[in-house]
C-alpha cells in the first residue's frame, strides 16, 4: 500500500517565454505561454518606433490583457498563457512588444514585431 506524506510540487525553475501571434483584421492577438516555479510575474512592453525605452502596456480602451485559464488544452502547474489584443491597430501600435516574466529566479522575454 502506498501512503503519501505530502503534496508535490515541482522544482524551482527560471521563467520561459515563448510567444505566439494570430492577426484578425483589425485585432492583433499576441499569446505568451510563460513556464516557471515559483509562477512568473507576468508583463508587456511596447518599443515605440519613434521612441527609445520599454513602455509599459496596460490594460485599457485600446489593449485587453488576461491570463488564459482554458486554451484547449490541459496546462502543468508551472504553466501560464497570456494574451494581449491590440483593438484596431493603427500606425502609432507599430513596434517591438515585449512579453516578460520574472520570478525569484530570474527573467525571460520574447519580442514581437508588429508593423503595417
């Protein structure tokens, strides 16, 4: 008879980015699945082409951020997907998006470029 003295977790791991993209006309749906322990801290940032520096991205009239809680398929504990739509993309969205996730241990990020 097997007994178990305490619930599994898995081991601490530096945060990994990888980032998908799906345009509908004039939606642009970026994904980021995020796999880390402890869960990374998740966030997006916009190059500006006519500017220098990360901007943050927020959730707003023009950008709708949310973390995925169903994508089809059954996802471990270490993780995340997240998503973030562009609503009606214009020429000033144009640039570099950054997503990003830290943890405790350290921090990883993919770029996507986004132009017209």
């Amino acid at each position: 008879m097997l007994h178990f003295t305490g619930l599994f977790l898995p081991a601490d791991e530096v945060p990994y980015v990888v980032l998908l993209q799906s345009i509908y006309l004039s939606l642009t749906n970026c994904v980021c699945l995020c796999i880390g322990y402890p869960a990374p801290k998740m966030r997006w940032y916009h190059i500006f082409k006519t500017q220098s520096g990360l901007t943050p991205v927020i959730d707003d009239d023009k950008h709708f951020i949310h973390q995925l809680l169903s994508h089809g398929q059954v996802l471990s504990i270490d993780e995340v997907w997240y998503q973030m739509t562009i609503i009606n993309v214009q020429a000033n969205d144009y640039g570099i998006y950054i997503c990003e996730g830290t943890n405790k241990l350290g921090t990883d990020r993919v770029e996507i470029k986004i132009y017209g």
